[in-house]
C-alpha cells in the first residue's frame, strides 16, 4: 500500500514557483467554485504574488487568475514541479 504524504500547501509556495494541484481541502462550495477557475486536482497552477501579511495568494490556473485567502490556500496541496528564476 503506498501512502502520499501531503506536506507543501500553496501557503508554502514562493513567488514564481510552478506546482501540480495534488489535493483540495475544502468546503464542497470552495471546491467547486475552485474547479471552475481551475484549480483542481491534476492541474498546473503558478503562484503570481503574495500579499504582505501572506493573507491573500495571488494563483494563475491555465487563463484564469484567483485570489486565495490563507484558509482556502491552506487546503490546496500541491507538488512544486518548478521555480522560475
């Protein structure tokens, strides 16, 4: 049986950085609301910004652009596949 341990949230991301959606924690409205923007599980998403207090995450997914708050970013779970420079 393998196990995958989730460790790196998008609240864990640097600027720039490139990562595959691995998991969504969230309210089945949150999930939803997230699916049609394009942040799912399997998708490609790259950090934008990051707000001063890192309360709010800036995340492009595909065309779409969405805002994150912390709690919400603090349940998308990802795979960092690059950083870009």
């Amino acid at each position: 049986m393998r196990r995958i341990v989730y460790s790196m949230t998008v609240c864990d991301m640097k600027k720039g950085t490139r990562a595959l959606v691995l998991k969504v924690e969230a309210a089945e409205a949150i999930r939803e609301r997230l699916r049609f923007l394009g942040i799912y599980k399997g998708a490609k998403i790259v950090l934008l910004k990051i707000s001063l207090l890192r309360s709010t995450y800036l995340v492009q997914a595909g065309s779409a652009r969405a805002a994150l708050g912390r709690d919400v970013a603090a349940g998308v779970y990802v795979w960092r596949t690059e950083k870009t420079p």
